[in-house]
C-alpha cells in the first residue's frame, strides 16, 4: 500500500491525502475524517455513496447528510465515472473519505470499497445510500434505535415511495418476477416487518453482519446482489426488517438505458440466484427460461427488438454461468438497434 500526503501550504486543513489501495482505486481523505464525531466511543455510522455520472445529485445528496447532527463518517465511492463528472466531485465535495474506481465494478463493488473501508474505521453500522433517494436524518435514527434494541435484526429499511405508490422491502427473486411489496397505509402504530430483502436504495446494516458472512456479491454486478446479500444474512440468522414509521423518497432514473441494461441483468440474475439458493436448480431454470422466452416474444412482436436482444442474450448467459459486468456484451448484441452516436451516449 502506497501512501501520499500533499500539502498545499503546510496547513493542517489544507491536507489531501490520497492512499494508492489496488493498482484501480484511490482514496482521497479531507479533513472530516480528522475531527469526526466519535463521543469517545468511535464511529459509530458510515454512510456511503455511491456515484457512476451522476456527481450533481450526489452532492446534492451529500450536502443533506452532513447537515445531520449524526455526524456519519461519509464515504463517496466514484465508479469510473466520466473525467468531467470526477473533477466536480473533487472540487466540490468537502469533509468526506472520497474513493475513485478506475473500472466501473457495479454496485456490489462499488459499495463493498465503501464498507470495506468503513469495516477498517470500527465503524458499528453502515448505511448504503443511493443517491437518488431522500432519507431524513428523523427515519435514520429511527432505524438505528431498531438495530440498537433489537438484537436479531441485522438490517433494516424504511418505507420506499416511488412516485404514488409505497413498497415495504420485497420478496424472494427465485420464485417472484414482480418482487417489490406494495404498502396500504393504515392507521395501525408503526411496526416492523419481517421481508426477504430490503432495497439497496436506502439499507442499514449492522457491520457484524458484514464481518460474519462476507461482502455483497459482485458477480451480480447490477440487481440481485442486495436480495442474495438478505438472503445470506437470514440464513445466518438474522433479521430483514422494514420498519413502517418512516419513508424515503426514490427518484427513479428514468434513463433510457435502463429499457434493456437493467431487464438482461434482472433476468440473468435470477439464474444465478437459483444457483445459490434455489432448492430446485433445474424446475427453477426453467422458470425463468419460460419467462424470457415470454417476454422476448412480446418484445419483439411490439418492435422492441432491443429489448429482445438484451433478453435473449440473458437467458443464454444465465444458462452458461456469465456472469459479472456484460455491458460490453449486451451492446454488441442490440448495436443494430441504435445508431452510433446514441450508443455513445448510453456507454
């Protein structure tokens, strides 16, 4: 491991550093990391951040938790963003732990650079934070308190909105196509629910169960990784919980890229999540096999022949065992949907 101080002009709050960790990924430290809260007990929570061309809402995201009274040891991971995208990061985000990827690795790698590092601070529970979504500081010391009082629970959420609509947490990926849990509000005191997974969108983790069963799975590399996370940590004995007293806010991106990049993984990712986890391999295979096959043939009978493409493909690698980043992949196979200047654009 290779360390690096730079100093501007020999003053303390002017210090960067910057530690070489893999030949891919740097870290740069600013000065919160040198005053954080600890109350003489150490950190207490780590919130990380991760970010892939999206550095605006990220700040926009950062500057409200640092207004926390919390005082959360605040770790932004950049996934191989764009240069552009970096430089406003660096130049703008202040008092954090700011880690740069030199490959995008999804967002299980992503996020397990960020916990690593908070594992190595003492860090007692970690908060994975997407930056699209809204979380008051009110619903994160809600959670923490559940985490706190209840020993069997490992990780917990909060309510999820998504435009009208209200989710608590979901359901198993081997047997559902449509995971997600809709929530009726009702007049009942604000409970706990016991859920097969909690979104990655806003998810609380003591770090224990980090240090028991491992990092989130990176061969999943976009969806998945958070249920096979869930599922590892219930089988472990601990508790997924949604807790109804509070809700964040999720922004969806509705980027193009997503009407066939997130389809070919949430597909091939059910293949690999029954590799794992499901007790009938074979039954389970052609479960999911029969539901591409469906939708590619709606696919490409509605002219979504992109779609189709990203579908087809997924089954196949689902199949053989392909698994991990695919973007390249997937683009060679829809290319003849786009033309070249809107592949650039999606890359």
């Amino acid at each position: 491991m290779l360390l690096v101080i730079k100093w501007s002009d020999g003053n303390y709050n002017n210090l960067a550093m910057f530690i070489r960790v893999t030949p891919i990924t740097y870290i740069r430290f600013q000065k919160q990391y040198f005053s954080m809260k600890t109350d003489g007990q150490g950190i207490r929570l780590a919130v990380v951040l991760l970010n892939w061309n999206h550095s605006i809402e990220t700040l926009i995201t950062l500057s409200r938790i640092q207004s926390w009274n919390l005082s959360p040891l605040i770790i932004v991971v950049d996934n191989a963003s764009t240069e552009n995208e970096r430089e406003i990061l660096q130049e703008k985000a202040e008092e954090i732990i700011l880690i740069q990827n030199s490959q995008n690795r999804g967002y299980a790698g992503g996020n397990n650079v960020g916990v690593q590092n908070a594992l190595e601070k003492g860090c007692e529970y970690v908060l994975l934070l997407n930056a699209d979504a809204e979380v008051s500081e009110v619903c994160v010391k809600s959670l923490l308190s559940i985490l706190e009082k209840e020993r069997d629970t490992g990780l917990i959420g909060p309510l999820l909105k998504e435009g009208e609509v209200l989710y608590a947490g979901g359901r198993d990926i081997g047997i559902y196509s449509n995971t997600r849990v809709p929530y009726h509000e009702s007049r009942d005191k604000p409970h706990i629910i016991s859920v097969d997974y909690i979104p990655g969108t806003v998810f609380l983790v003591k770090c224990e169960v980090f240090r028991t069963i491992g990092s989130l799975s990176e061969d999943y590399f976009f969806s998945g990784e958070i249920a096979d996370f869930c599922r590892r940590s219930r089988d472990e004995g601990y508790r997924c919980a949604i807790y109804t007293g509070c809700t964040a806010i999720h922004h969806i991106d509705r980027s193009s890229w997503r009407d066939f990049i997130y389809p070919y993984y949430s597909l091939r990712n059910r293949f690999l999540y029954m590799r794992r986890h499901g007790k009938f391999l074979y039954f389970g295979f052609f479960r999911w096999w029969a539901h591409g096959m469906l939708h590619k043939t709606i696919a490409y009978v509605q002219g979504n022949h992109q779609l189709a493409c990203a579908l087809n493909l997924a089954m196949k690698d689902g199949i053989q065992g392909i698994y991990g980043n695919q973007h390249e992949r997937i683009k060679a196979a829809c290319h003849h949907c786009y033309s070249e200047l809107e592949w650039n654009a999606l890359a």
